[in-house]
C-alpha cells in the first residue's frame, strides 16, 4: 500500500547517493526545506525540530526517474487511466515526471487538447508533460498547429500507435519540428509489412496459428527516418526499438554530431517470443515480443549507450480489451509500476550493468532527450528523488499497481530492486 505525506522538512540519512547528472556518488544525507533542496553532504550537522528523518542506510538515493513514453487515456477513456491514477502508477514505479502520449479520445491534437493536460495536471504529484499529435486526429494528412501547442505546453510531436506512413509528411513534420528545436517520435513500422501480425514472425508463430509482424516492418521504418533526420539535421526520436536490425542501423547512423535519440521497453528486455505459449495476451504489445537474437542486441545496446534511456510504453486497458483471443486483444501492457524490478534484475543482476548507468537511462537520459531539466540535485531546486533497495527481491503482484488497469505479463514474477520512498512536488511516498 502507498502511503503519502505532506512533509515541509525532511532529512535522509545516510543513503548511498548517486548524482547522474554530476556523475558522483558518495554516502551522504540530504537536507529537503518547503520542498526544496537545502544542502546535500557527507554528514550534516542536524539539530532542528520539526524534521522528518528517514535511514537511508542500505540504500541508493537518486533522481527521480523520468519515462517519456506512457499513454494515460484521458481524455476519453478514464475507465483505463486517468490522469491521477497514471501519476499515482508513476509514484508507485519510482517516476517523478513523466511524458504523455497524444492519443488518446479525443486525440490531443490543438493548443486546447495540450492546455487541458497541463492544467489538469497542476495539483497532481508528478510533473505530466503532454506530447502533441503530429497530424490532426492522427490520420498522417494535415499538420497540427505545432508552434501554438508548444506554446500551450505540448514537449515534443508524435502519432505514437499509428505510424507516419507517408516520408513527404514525415519530411514535412521533421521541418517543423527543426524550427521549434523539438523530437518527433515515430512509431516505426511500416503498416504494409506488418500486415495485420499480432505476434513476431517466427517459429512460434507458425507454431501458435498467429499471423506474424516481421522484423523488417521495423527496420524500414527506422531506416527511413535516420536517413530524413540525418540529411536534415533533424531531432528524431526512435520509440520502443526492438528488433536487432534496428540496433544495427542505429549504429550506422548515430554520432556526436546529429539528434538521433532512441529507447527501449522493459517487456523487450525481459521476454522473447517463446514466453508467448500459453496465448497470454497481455504479452500482446506493439511492436511486438521479438526473438533472442533481438533481445541480446537490445540489452547489448543499452548497456554500450548506443540506446539513451528506458521508457515504459505504459498501456493500460480493461479487462474485456484482454480476456479475449490473442488475435482479438488489444495491443499494449502497463509498465511503470514494474519498471526498476524488471531493468534492474535483467540489465545488472544479469547482464552487468552498472547500476549507475541504469540509473542514467532513467534520469538523466530521458530529460535531455525532452530537453528537461536534468540538474535535480542543486540547492534550491524542488525535490525530485526516489529512494530504492537495489538487492530487494520481491514479487509483483496485483497489489502493487496503482493504475487503473492490470494488463501487466509480470504479475507472478520475481524481480530484483525494490522502490522505498519518493519525493515529488512538497509530498512525501512510502511504498
């Protein structure tokens, strides 16, 4: 059960703090007044009344994480999330800001639809920054009006769900968005060659009786974009990237001197599409669960760097949209309460990673990829940071989602690291 506080003054002790942004880590305490960072040190003096103070020993104090990528349904779909539910899914996973996705019913597509999210979004206890339709209703015909939504609040331009099939609208997107020094985020695939699949095509699918999406209805995408951002100049940011060709033509393209950002899923790093035996539809996603081969190159890549941070893809639905066959489900799974377990067990328990590079991906990363503020630690800023135990096994169960849906294939699962408070706008989280 998440409990919160309204906690004027709050000192943590002794935590193991890692800094991501300074890239320092030292044992220390951290000094939090009306909300705001008052001093961080080894060891500070304390006398005062009136302070909260919580033993940090044993564990790590951080930012907290951010994840770009997370669809909330409101407006028009509160019986899956909410707006104050999703946050409430985001406190619970360690997330102090997240970045919502534009398509929602109606679809967020006018300086209207992006007020109506921040305003909303005041009085939550995370920061929700909206993301805008790149075309109006997401239909890949008309431009939205992107300088007035921006303006309104609106922190990058996507169709997420439905791909920018057309490359001259994609040029013409990517040109916009250039002037307002903004990403566009893709949903790469190519709609002709996924071909209705629900599943990756494979041995398993054949064997499964489900049509296949192969992995080349991503890779043609992704190949499409690099070359438009790149003869551009352009910011690109590849969502949910999950096949190992898309590694491959991200490594051609990517370098210092362009804006090619990516990401990678938590459900891409942890399954393959042999865990699909059973017909278990919450492991329906879009793109799809992909092979070994896939997975390695996607752990591979984010441990190397070549993939700049972690998002969710947070996909609520109810339980009719999953209790039904595989070929009927919808496509998608929750995610943010699941998170730090899944990338932590997967990424350093079992692949080596350090834990300060996984934090990184969750911090630091993901703000510069929005061009959010990512210096969390400096006195005066308001306190963003989440307190974790990163040996903690534990596993995750109903009880431990806070989203209005369920639809998560980690229900049941062991997982490594475990989130124990949050700070996040004057409000204070025990999980």
């Amino acid at each position: 059960m998440m409990k919160r506080k309204n906690l004027k003054k709050v000192l943590l002790k002794s935590g193991r703090i890692i800094d991501p942004f300074t890239k320092k880590t030292f044992k220390g305490d951290i000094l939090i007044e009306n909300g705001k960072i008052s001093k961080i040190g080894s060891a500070i003096p304390f006398k005062g009344k009136g302070y909260e103070v919580i033993n940090c020993s044993g564990l790590v104090v951080t930012h907290g994480f951010c994840d770009i990528h997370v669809h909330f349904r409101e407006p028009g779909r509160e019986d899956k999330e909410t707006l104050e539910s999703g946050a409430n899914a985001a406190i619970a996973g360690g997330f102090t800001q997240v970045c919502t996705m534009a398509n929602t019913n109606p679809v967020i597509d006018s300086p209207e639809h992006i007020h109506y999210i921040v305003s909303k979004s005041e009085k939550l206890p995370i920061d929700i920054f909206p993301i805008g339709a790149v075309s109006k209703n997401q239909e890949g015909k008309d431009l939205t009006e992107m300088l007035l939504m921006q303006k309104n609040g609106a922190i990058a331009f996507s169709d997420d769900g439905i791909p920018i099939q057309n490359a001259q609208f994609m040029k013409l997107a990517l040109t916009y968005s250039k002037m307002l020094n903004v990403p566009i985020m893709n949903h790469a695939e190519d709609i002709f060659l996924r071909n209705e699949g629900v599943m990756n095509a494979s041995t398993t699918s054949n064997n499964l009786g489900l049509k296949g999406n192969s992995s080349l209805a991503e890779a043609i995408m992704v190949y499409r974009d690099l070359i438009l951002a790149t003869s551009m100049n352009c910011k690109l940011h590849l969502l949910h990237l999950s096949t190992k060709e898309s590694v491959d033509l991200l490594k051609q393209f990517k370098s210092s001197k362009n804006s090619i950002t990516s990401e990678v899923s938590p459900h891409h790093l942890y399954f393959v599409d042999e865990d699909i035996d059973n017909f278990n539809t919450n492991l329906k996603v879009g793109p799809p669960i992909r092979g070994k081969n896939d997975r390695k190159a996607l752990i591979q890549a984010i441990k190397s760097g070549l993939i700049d941070c972690i998002a969710t893809d947070h996909a609520p639905h109810t339980i009719e949209d999953k209790e039904t066959t595989f070929n009927d489900a919808e496509f998608g799974m929750i995610g943010l309460e699941s998170c730090f377990g899944v990338v932590n067990r997967v990424l350093v328990k079992e692949n080596g990673m350090s834990l300060k590079s996984l934090i990184e991906k969750l911090t630091v990363n993901p703000r510069k990829v929005m061009n959010i503020d990512a210096n969390l630690f400096a006195v005066g800023k308001q306190a963003q940071i989440t307190i974790f135990d990163p040996n903690q096994k534990w596993t995750f169960e109903n009880k431990h989602i806070q989203s209005k849906s369920s639809n998560s294939p980690f229900i049941g699962k062991e997982l490594t690291g475990k989130i124990k408070y949050i700070l996040s706008k004057n409000q204070f989280f025990t999980l």
